[in-house]
C-alpha cells in the first residue's frame, strides 16, 4: 500500500466516525489548550516581573546598611552603621564607577495653595532620573549642587502635579513638604507602579533635605552604576574593600542587580514549568480518550482488518495503519488546541489588556510534539492487537 493510499485509508477512517473522532479531537484540543495557556501565564508574568526591575536601568548595585553575622551556634547579632553622604561621594570616586545615587525614602504631607496629599517622599541625587530612566515632562531634575547643602527644590511625579496643581502652572511655583517649603522646577511623564509604590505619586527633592525631611542621620540605600563591560564581581569586591577601610568593618550589604534577576528568574521558570505540568494532566487525559476509541475501534473493524490481510497487507502495514490514524487524530487535537489557545490569547489582550499572556514559539513546536509523541505511545496497544488479529477469524466476523 502507498503512502497516497495509506493516507486515504487513515481520512476515511476518521470520516467514518465523525462524533467519536470530534469527542477525541476536543480532548486533545482541551489538554494542548490548557498546558499552552498555563505556559503562557507563566511566561507572561516572569517577563512582567523581570521587566519591572530592570525598568530602571542596568549594571546596578545597591548598598544596604547593616548586615547579619552568625557567630556559634544559633547566635546572630545585627550590626547596623551608617551609610553616609560622605560613602557615596567617596565611591563615586572608584574607578569603573560611572553615577552614585544616595536615597532616602518616606511619606510626607504636600501643601500648595489650600490643597494637601500625603505622598511618596524621595530624597536622592542629581542622577537619579537617568539611572532610574526617568522621563521629564515639563522643567529639569534636580541640580548637580553640594550633596551637603543643596538647594530646596523639588520635582513632581505626574499624579501629584495633577492633584496639587490641576492644568495650572507649576514650575517656579512652591510646595510644602512637611514643614519646608521648596520650589518646584519639574514634573516627570508618568511611569506607573514598581512594586506596589506609585512612582507618580511621588516627589523628589535633594537627599541632604530628605535625610532632614526625614530626621535620619543613614542613607536606606546607596544606588551605584557602573560602567559596562566590567563585571559585578570585580565592582562589588571594590565598593566593599572602600566601604571596608572607611567603616572599620562590612557592616553593610551588597545586592547586584544580576543576582537578584537570576533568583527571580529561577522562581519563575519553576513556577512557569509547575504550570504547564498541571495542564499536561489535561494532555494525559486526551491521550486515554485516544487509546479508549482506538481500542474499540479495533474491535469494531475487525472484518475490515480482515479484508485488508485478505487483499495482501502485512501484518506492520495494518500496524502503521492504525499506529498513523491515532496520530493524526493527536496532531489534529493539537492544531485545534493551538486555535483555541491563540483565539483566547487575543481575546483577552482586547478585553484585559495588562493580564501578562506570552505564548512563547518554542512551545507551538513541544506541543506539536507531545501530541505526536501521545497519539504514538496511545496507538501502539490497538494497532498491535490489530496486526495480530488471525485474518479468518476476522473475515468470519462479516458473515
């Protein structure tokens, strides 16, 4: 038998059962369905995640005060020393150290003209709108002025200029923060939420007036980019050997931005793949609803597996016969699946468009192959009972 006629033995099969072959197709198309769109949620949110701490900026390290030290068994002391103005002046002048940016952050009341709203709070340096990538929509960021004695100025986030000022006019005009009053000289175009803090509902001001603001004599943290090209292991063991002879001791904590990427990035690959294992279940259940129809299948037609030992066809033609009807019922399901899939991927884009669904391409070709792989392992029982069947014993069934 040709494969052109092996290929309409197969179609006509499946025509000659048309419910039963639709009942097994939506079970495939169920299991590729859902172990896509899990894969896709899974890949959506890593994505999303990953995108939100690397929305400002790259070859970052920050600098925490304090650090936990264990000593014997089970004793743990927590030393926490200042981080000062002066450490990051200073490590901003270590080589391959491109922009230093100390912060400090908090709440606080912001008045103009009658009007008041408790918000976000950041005092930091001149560069911070860059490294943070920051984009200014009216005015300029704060001034590159002595970090001990800048001047009052402030920028607003873009929620806070509508709150407090509407369409009006707001550079050159004055806020209170606290009880200081500073003047404004920017407003930022919004750029949204960053774990739960409403960036645009913020203000920024100089971090010497942030640290008075805030009655604080420690930096919360110390913002250090460095040049690309050089890795963070030998940026991190400078910063430390300089905050080392300044303090005495490593009372301080480092966090480079690769390291906290590739934890989360692990979390998430194990959170995307748990996903996609839960929907392969789905998957294991269309592949029994294709060993269950082939298995009746062979039975019912054993006076056609008759006739074709009759006319000729080896035992392994009936075999393949039957072994390629059962995959192209599987591949079939998962077409069927991948259009579901890809119908309620841009179904929920229109209706939910900032639910994170990423199907990534990779994933059309493992299902493709899974499925084949299933209609495979699901048709080896019947097409084996079906090559073994005695061709007389199956011809007397059409008397």
């Amino acid at each position: 038998m040709s494969p052109v006629d092996s290929g309409r033995w197969v179609w006509r099969a499946l025509l000659a059962q048309r419910l039963r072959s639709l009942l097994t197709l939506l079970g495939m198309a169920i299991g590729i369905s859902a172990v896509s769109l899990m894969s896709a949620l899974g890949e959506g949110v890593r994505q999303y995640v990953l995108e939100e701490f690397t929305q400002f900026g790259s070859h970052l390290l920050a600098i925490t005060p304090g650090k936990t030290e264990t000593f014997g068994i089970g004793g743990m002391l927590n030393t926490i020393r200042p981080l000062s103005l002066a450490d990051a002046q200073s490590l901003g002048r270590l080589n391959g150290i491109e922009q230093v940016i100390p912060v400090v952050f908090g709440t606080a009341a912001i008045k103009h003209a009658g009007l008041s709203r408790h918000s976000n709070v950041a005092g930091v340096g001149p560069d911070a709108h860059s490294v943070w990538q920051l984009t200014l929509a009216q005015g300029r960021f704060l001034p590159h002025d002595d970090l001990e004695s800048a001047r009052p100025f402030a920028v607003l986030g873009s929620t806070l200029k509508q709150e407090l000022f509407g369409d009006g006019q707001v550079l050159g005009e004055t806020v209170h923060i606290g009880s200081v009053r500073f003047v404004v000289i920017g407003v930022l175009a919004p750029k949204g939420q960053f774990l739960g803090t409403d960036l645009d509902d913020s203000a920024y001001i100089p971090v010497s007036r942030g640290l008075r603001l805030f009655n604080r004599e420690s930096l919360m943290e110390i913002d250090v980019v460095y040049r690309p090209g050089i890795s963070a292991e030998l940026i991190s063991h400078r910063v430390k050997q300089r905050l080392i002879a300044r303090h005495g001791l490593e009372d301080f904590t480092l966090i480079t931005q690769d390291e906290v990427l590739k934890s989360l990035d692990q979390i998430l690959q194990m959170l995307k793949y748990a996903g996609g294992s839960l929907g392969f279940i789905s998957l294991l259940v269309g592949g029994v609803g294709i060993l269950s129809i082939m298995l009746i299948t062979t039975t019912e037609r054993a006076n056609e597996i008759g006739l074709l030992r009759a006319l000729g066809c080896s035992a392994g033609q009936v075999r393949n016969l039957f072994l390629g009807e059962a995959i192209v019922l599987a591949l079939a399901g998962c077409v069927l699946g991948l259009i579901i899939t890809a119908s309620l991927l841009l179904l929920s884009r229109w209706l939910l468009p900032g639910l994170p669904l990423t199907l990534a391409p990779h994933m059309v070709f493992l299902a493709l192959s899974v499925s084949a792989l299933i209609g495979l392992l699901a048709g080896v029982k019947p097409a084996t009972a079906a090559a073994a069947m005695n061709p007389i014993e199956a011809l007397r069934q059409l008397e």
